[in-house]
C-alpha cells in the first residue's frame, strides 16, 4: 500500500491552480478586456497566474513533503518514555498519530477527527485506520471510526 496521507485543503489547492490557468491563458492569448471606461491588458495577468500556480505549487508541495519535516521537527522537541497517552485532535489520515505512535511501547495514541472531506483529500475514518496497519502501529494506535451525524 502506498503510504498516502492526502492533500490538505484540496478544494483550495484546486481552486487557485484553476484560476491560475485562466490568468495564465487570458496572459498568453492576449486577450484584453474592456468593462465600461476601464481597459484590463492582457499583460497584467502574468503576474497574478505566477502567484497563483506558485501558491499552488507551495501548497501541494508542502502536502506531499513540507508536512512530513514539519511532524518530524515537533515530534523530535519531546522526550519521549515511552508510555505516554497521545490524542491527535483532527487526525485526518493519522500522520501525527502515527509518528507519534511510533516513539510508543506500553503507551497509547488515540486519534478523532470529524472526517471533512473539504480539509483532507480522502479524509475518512477507513483511511486512517489503513495507515495505522500500514504503518505497523497498531498495537498502540486507533482512531475514532464513527463519524458524527449531522
């Protein structure tokens, strides 16, 4: 199984890359428009399309790599015994859980979440559980698996 732990904020991500390219097409077609007296030139879309793509090229980056390091730097500030009793509050796919997890032998690690697809690609209760045997820390991690009613 490939260890996937989805991409934050996917209706954002898609978002900026969508309007991204439509700055980036209105730039390259040269396509100027005129609403009432005010003239909008094609050339000032460049630089709107740059920011956008790169905005979206950071945050995608940061989903499949950036949050790795980022765990692994918070994870490195304790010191861990062995037997603490970790909650992850809004688990997602469980990359915190599991790292956490994982620094356990006699303790516990515990996610719950509200499982929102709009904050987490793939964002469900089955899912973290698959990366919690995936990753071979479930003797000492579970997640919540019911998600609430609404």
């Amino acid at each position: 199984m490939k260890l996937d732990y989805g991409i934050d904020a996917p209706r954002v991500v898609f978002q900026l890359g969508l309007w991204g390219l439509v700055a980036l097409t209105i730039a390259v077609f040269r396509l100027d428009f005129h609403i009432g007296v005010f003239l909008f030139p094609h050339q000032g879309f460049y630089y709107p399309a740059a920011i956008l793509l790169g905005e979206t090229a950071l945050m995608l980056d940061y989903s499949l790599r950036g949050k790795f390091r980022h765990r692994d730097k918070m994870l490195a500030m304790i010191q861990w015994r062995g037997d603490e009793q970790v909650l992850d509050i809004g688990t997602g796919r469980g990359l915190l859980l599991i790292g956490a997890a994982k620094h356990l032998t006699t303790g516990r690690a515990t996610g719950i979440d509200i499982w929102s697809q709009k904050d987490l690609s793939g964002n469900h209760p089955e899912h973290a559980e698959a990366m919690i045997q995936a990753n071979g820390v479930a003797a000492v991690a579970n997640c919540a698996t019911t998600p609430p009613k609404r």
